[in-house]
C-alpha cells in the first residue's frame, strides 16, 4: 500500500470505496497468443468466407432461448450505478448489434427494456425493483450470486446518487449510503438456489433461460453447483471485473483472475453439455474474446469497455465545471463512479450532468465498437481456420509466460509444457 | 375446481391456476410439501391449498388469495405484490421475504428472518418469531403476536416492526419507540381483521430504525 493510500484511510477513517476493476497486474488474455494458420492448418480468407458468430443460449430448458447475432453481451448495471441515458444507450447499441444487454441492481426502467431488443433482468440478493412484471417482460434471468469486483460482497450505491427516482424503485430514503445484502434473502445453498431457480421459471411459464452469476473464486465447484441447481447460463467474473462502487479492498484482494476462471468453468461444465458459460471480467479487445472463447467460454460480458466507449474518461469535451479535476483526478485514470458526480454523464444521477451524455450517439459508439471487436474475433477465428468463433480452442492457443500457461493450461510457447502437467 | 397434487404436476397446476379467470376459485388437494404451489399468479383467484406447502407458496404474485391449510416452507409469499396469502399452520423461514405488497398471515409461528427485506407488504404472525425478524426491511409492517427471538429488525430501514410479547434482543440499527395513537389504531384495526384477538393494540413494542447506517460512506 503506499504512503498516499495509508494517509487516505488515515483521514476517512474507514475504507476507501471506488468504481472500476482491479488495477494490478495479473496475467490476462494478453499473455496468451494464437497459433494461426500455415502449413499444418488452413486458413479462411477473411473478405468472403463466412465467420459464424451467432450464438444461442438456454435452448435446453426455455421455449424462448436467447439467440444473439454476436457472442458478446453488455454485462449487468444498475439503473442508479448509471443514469438513464446511459441504460438507453447501451440497450439501443445492443440492440443495433443484435446482442443482449443486462439490467442491474435496482430493477427495469421502461427507457431500457424500450431500448434492448433482448434483456436479462437481474435477481439479486437486495432484490431492489424485483417484481413480476418485469420478470416476465424480460428475455432473460441472471440470478447475482457475486461479482468478480466484489465476490462475497454485497452492492453499495451512495448516497449522492440516490436520487428521487432510483430511491422510489429501490424503495429506499433518498439521499442514503445504501448498503444491499450478500445473501439472498429467501435460500442459502445450492440445493435452495434449484427450487428458486424452478420458482422463477413457473413465474415465467418456462419461458426464458436462467442465468447464475458468480464472482470467480471457486470456480470449479460453484459452477457445477449452479449447474446441478439447474442453471441454463453460468456467467464466471473474474478478478478484474468492474464495479460502480465498492471497497477498494475488495476490488484488489479478491477473486481470480479471468483467464484462470474460463478454463476452470469450462472444465466444471464437461458434464453439463446444455449449460452454456458466459465470462467477463477485463474483456476490452476481440483478441480478448476470441481467447476466451478458445478457452471454453460460449459468450463474454463487458462492462467497463462498453461505457469506455459510450465515453467513459474521455477528454473530448471541455466540460468547465464539474470536469474531472473536481473529482480529483484526470481523463484516463476516472474510476470515480462511486461519486456520481460522472463528467460524461453516464455514472451519475445529476440531470445536467446527464444531459451530458446523448443517448443516440452514445449507442452509435458502442455499436461501432462491439462491431470492431466482432470483426478482430472473426479474424482471429479465420486466421485459425474456423468457419465458427466457437470452433476456437485450446488447442490455438500458446502462453507467453509461465503464470498464464499454468492458469490457461496451454503450453507455453515454443514448448509442450503445461506447468503442472 | 380441484387439482389433486398427486396425480398433477406442480408445472401442470400452475398454468391451470394461470389461466382461471379472475373471481374463480381452485383448491389443490394433497401437496404433501411440493415447492413453488400458487407462483407467478396475476388474477383474483382464490386458491386453497388442502395441507403442507413446501418453498415459496404464493410467490411472485398479485391480486390472487392463497389458503394455506396447514404448514408452509421457506419463502412463503416471497415477492408478493399484492393479494393475500394465509397459513394456518407455521411457516418456515423468510416469510414472506422481499415482499412489495398484500397481505401475509400465518396463524402459527414463523421462523427466522420473517419480514426480511420487507418492500412494502404487510406481514402478520399471531405467534412467535424466530431471530432476525425485519432483516433489512425496508418498508411495510410486520405485527408479531407472540415473541421475538434475536437481533429484531437488525439493519432496518423504513419498515415498523410491533411486537406483543417479549423480544429476546434487537438487531444493528433497531431501535424501540414511543407508541403513537395511528400506531394503535393500525395493530387494532389489522388484529381486529384477520381474528388476532390476543394482541392488546395498546401493549405492543413499536420498534424502527434508529436511522445511524444510513449516513456511512458519503464524505
Ligand atoms: C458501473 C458498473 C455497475 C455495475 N453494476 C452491476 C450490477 O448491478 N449487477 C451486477 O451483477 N454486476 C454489476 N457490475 C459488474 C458487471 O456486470 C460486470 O460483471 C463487470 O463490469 C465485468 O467486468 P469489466 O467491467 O471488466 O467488463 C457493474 C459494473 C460496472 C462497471
Ligand atoms: S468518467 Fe464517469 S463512468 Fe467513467 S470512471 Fe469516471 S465517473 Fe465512472
């Protein structure tokens, strides 16, 4: 810790709290490279041989699975973590790409279940705005056991963003630190979390798939234990997932990191052919997603990226008052979400700081930049000689270090080894 | 009409509960325990369950009335948002947790964490409650006939817990306080309407958040 992080807590007297992901090194996706195509492998040319991305979930259990043009989905955020605009956007640019986008904690509001042609609405332990009508208007379910930010912790919303309309759907006095639960409130254990899981298909007449999401600690049982519990999706957020607001503690000192978690859940679901994983947690680049992909996973969630995008820390504007300065910080280094005081508009309840952010534009962004990343998938894909992204394998891939092949379990370059193999 | 639970399944029952329309009424026969009776109900339905209900009876509904004959598991009208759901037996833990609206009476005791993160609902026990009754309630009223165990509204928000009989201990944030009149007038209006005729309205503990958490991080 340094002296500057000791005098912080020296003057708050509790602990710091932040938005965004992990901020340490740990080995990552970018410690893998692929083996593409020569000799031995065959490569697809890249401006006519078709790439297939469409990716289809819960096709087990629900009449309606979720079916997504592109194997990349925008992760779960709260309505409160961020402003309406910035929901509407992310719906509209999912939307546009023909992917999924994700509720959070604290309900659905109408701007973007309007916005997203295909919605997961979330069911966490604070079950804030959780109601049957949205239950049953949603496309998909993702039961929050944890996040990657924060595995075995609960939500925190500050006060400065507990504004009059997401107090009233949280049910909560506006103005207040909210504190949420880390347990749900109506079952403890994996035998518990089956009947609610069937709880919640009978409300929805056995319509739509359900997710469960976990914050990747032990991977390897929880997955098979949200898998027995009858899971359709199981989303794994590792280490370096991003978080509107939590203890920056907890963002540091908790969890694995992603690329360990993929291959760790890909292996949990061996036995579970009809379970489908999805992985977030620092996912930024289609090298990203197409290693992750390799490694087992049939989707990847983003979070962070997708509101870098929208204009996260972006130096663009001269915004004057209420700039990036007043948070004590600069463009490319904001992880202030916590304060709501979002220079751009997209983590803060302030109308005119909202009035920052335009939502059309902001979806053209976004959409833009899910297509970009789409685009360096496929051509990684092709470049291995895959007519599917999800032909990806681990077989593709080698380590650059020897952290990252003992965590991927691919050899490290220029050898056969596997550490620990 | 009637659905006898041994011989339908729980999925079957459901839909048909589903698609009664409103004012009709249905009586499920033999539940020795099933899971998730009565979920996801939208209409004014009345359901009468004719025994032991497992998890979540009532669940996730609106406008419809649920009977409970005898005992309830976990979770009994958890999320409801409107209607009425009666047990005439005990009820399990996290009664009627989450829930945003409606009615929850059980005529036995309940066991713990009843009320837990109550949005709005109203819950009634004419006995005793196990510990952590009212865990982060937010809004609604819980009226305990009996005793209370444990850490009583422990992290309260704005929901009002009134207790009859004795309580073992209150929880983080949860304070008791003065009795008003309207707080008299509400325990005796709903005693007097669902029968709790022990409960003397102007005997019981009135017990809130002392409101300290709620004010913790913002500088
Ligand atoms: C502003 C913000 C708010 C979030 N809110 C929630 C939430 O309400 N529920 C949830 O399950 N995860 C939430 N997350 C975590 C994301 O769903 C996701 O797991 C994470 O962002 C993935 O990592 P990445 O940001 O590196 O892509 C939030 C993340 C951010 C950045
Ligand atoms: S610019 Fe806004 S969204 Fe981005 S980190 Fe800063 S406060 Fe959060």
């Amino acid at each position: 810790m340094s002296f500057d992080e000791i005098r912080e807590r020296a003057r708050l007297g509790r602990y710091p709290i932040r938005g965004g992901g992990a901020r340490r090194a740990v080995p990552t996706f970018d410690d893998l490279t692929f083996l593409t195509a020569s000799a031995s492998r065959y490569p697809l040319e890249g401006y006519r041989e078709h790439c297939a991305t469409r990716t289809v979930l819960g096709a087990a259990n629900a009449r309606d699975p979720v079916v997504l043009e592109i194997p990349i989905t925008i992760a779960g955020m709260s309505f409160g973590a961020l402003s309406a605009p910035a929901k509407e956007a992310l719906g509209r640019a999912a939307s546009e790409v023909g992917t999924a986008t994700t509720t959070g904690d604290g309900g659905m509001t109408p701007e973007e279940r309007m916005s997203s042609k295909t919605l997961v609405y979330q069911c966490l332990p604070s079950r804030y705005g959780f109601n049957p009508d949205d239950l049953r208007a949603a496309d998909a379910i993702e039961v929050v056991l944890g996040q990657g930010a924060k595995p075995g912790g609960g939500g925190m919303l500050m006060g400065q963003k507990l504004g009059p309309r997401v107090a009233a759907m949280r049910t909560l006095p506006e103005g207040i630190d909210q504190r949420s639960a880390c347990r749900h409130p109506d079952w403890t254990g994996p035998d518990d979390l089956r009947i609610k899981i069937e709880e919640l298909r009978e409300a929805t007449d056995w319509r739509v798939p359900v997710f469960v999401k976990i914050g990747a600690t032990r991977v390897y049982h929880d997955v098979r234990l949200a898998a027995t519990a009858g899971a359709d999706v199981v989303v794994v957020d590792g280490m370096q997932g991003g978080t509107g607001a939590t203890q920056d503690v907890f963002i540091e000192h908790t969890g694995i990191p992603t690329l360990a978690a993929v291959r760790l859940a890909a292996d949990a679901l061996a036995d579970f052919p009809d379970v489908a994983l999805i992985v977030s947690g620092g996912i930024r680049s289609g090298a990203d997603v197409a290693k992750a992909l390799a490694l087992g996973a049939d989707a990847v969630s983003i979070g962070m990226a997708a509101l870098v995008a929208l204009g996260c820390n972006d130096t663009v504007h001269d915004f004057g008052p209420a700039s990036y300065a007043d948070l004590g910080t600069t463009a490319g280094n904001c992880v202030a979400c916590h304060t709501g005081g979002c220079p751009v508009g997209i983590a803060t309840q302030s109308p005119g700081l909202q009035a920052r952010l335009d939502p059309v534009r902001g979806a053209e962004r976004v959409a833009n930049y899910l297509r970009a990343i789409t685009m360096e998938t496929t051509m990684l894909a092709r470049a291995c000689g895959k007519a599917d992204v999800h032909h990806l394998e681990p077989e593709d891939l080698v380590a650059l270090t020897v952290e990252a092949a003992a965590m991927a379990r691919v050899p490290l370059a220029g050898t056969e080894w596997i550490p620990g193999r | 009409m009637d659905i006898d639970l041994s011989t339908t399944t729980v999925r079957t029952a459901n839909a048909t509960l589903r698609a009664l329309p409103p004012g009709a009424t249905a009586r499920l026969t033999n539940p020795a325990g099933r899971h998730n009776l009565a979920v996801g109900l939208t209409e004014e339905i009345t359901v009468e369950i004719d025994g032991t209900a497992g998890y979540y009876v009532g669940g996730l509904s609106k406008n419809a009335t649920v009977l409970v004959h005898g005992t309830t598991g976990w979770g009994a009208g958890e999320n409801l948002m409107s209607g009425l759901i009666r047990v005439d037996g005990d009820a399990s833990q996290s009664l009627a947790a989450s829930a945003h609206g409606g009615t929850i009476v059980v005529r036995g005791d309940a066991s713990l964490r009843a009320g837990i993160s109550l949005k709005g609902a109203t819950v009634l026990v004419a006995g005793n409650v196990g510990d952590h009754c009212g865990f982060m309630a937010q809004a609604g009223t819980i009226l305990v006939g009996g005793d209370a165990g444990r850490g009583l509204g422990d992290s309260l928000y704005e929901a009002v817990i009134y207790v009859a009989g004795r309580i073992k201990d209150l929880g983080a944030d949860a304070r008791v306080e003065e009795l008003a009149e309207s707080d008299v007038e509400l325990v005796a209006r709903l005693a007097k309407q669902h029968g709790f005729d022990h409960i003397d309205p102007e005997n019981v503990t009135r017990v809130a958040s002392a409101r300290q958490l709620y004010h913790w991080g913002t500088p």
